[in-house]
C-alpha cells in the first residue's frame, strides 16, 4: 500500500510541476521616452535574483529614467525565450525606436531591428544606439 502511496505522490508533484512550466517564460521589457530619447532595457537573465514581469517591467523604466527619460513608456514587452536587439537614433524630438527577436542569433535579431528601424523611417547614424541581450532560461511568474 505505501509503494502505491509513493508512487501517486510522485505523479500527483509531477503534473503540478508540468502545469508550471507550460506557462513559464522568459520575461524582456523596454521603455523609452519619446521627448528625449532616452530608454532603458531589462531582462530575468535566469541568474539570482529572478524577476518576474512586474519586476522586468519596473527595472527597465526605471533604467530609462535614470538615463534622463522624462516620461518613459512601456515601448516593448515580451515572455519569450530569445536574443534581443533594441536599437534607437535620431534627432531632438524625433526619435525612432526598433526591436528585433531572433530564436537562431544575435546578428539575426540585430538584423531584424536595423530592418524595423529602417521601416519606420529611421536613418543610420553616428549616435545611433543599441543593446542586444539573450534570455536564455525559463522565467518566474512571481518571486518566490
């Protein structure tokens, strides 16, 4: 009787285990700030501390205003294991924002962002910005 009593215990954790991880992902946030064209860009990177998409979201805001924004927004979210390129240019008061995701590479994403930031009317400059990150692992929902 106890051997089955193991054994449905082990199976009972295991499906609650596999319940979580079919919605568990990586977490990226980006926010900018359109007037001055600051922004800032966080990540759960799968290394203590975690951060759940609250917390993502929090960080990269408040990035952003530690560079100077001073109204930044919400310009990008995601829950996706992925490399990122972020890539930003232009003039006071008219800034263009761009993001590329790529599940294969970093050139790949870089490539997808040059080509949204292209899209969107930006032009490739001295004083364009980047940032390319890689979430590599699966990511919280909350802290534990």
């Amino acid at each position: 009787m106890t051997r089955y009593s193991c054994l449905y215990f082990a199976l009972t954790i295991s499906f609650i285990m596999l319940l979580q991880l079919t919605d568990i992902k990586a977490q990226s946030a980006v926010y900018v700030c359109k007037e001055t064209g600051q922004w800032g860009v966080a990540w759960d990177d799968g290394n203590a501390p975690r951060m759940s998409m609250e917390e993502t979201k929090k960080e990269a805001s408040k990035r952003c205003y530690d560079r100077g924004g001073k109204d930044c927004q919400l310009f990008f979210s995601d829950a996706t294991k992925s490399w990122y390129t972020f890539f930003t240019g232009g003039d006071k008061g008219k800034y263009v924002f761009a993001i590329g995701k790529s599940l294969v590479s970093e050139k790949e994403s870089m490539k997808k962002a040059m080509d949204d930031y292209l899209q969107k009317g930006g032009i490739i400059q001295p004083g364009c910005q980047t940032s390319n990150w890689y979430a590599p692992k699966d990511a919280i929902k909350g802290k534990n």
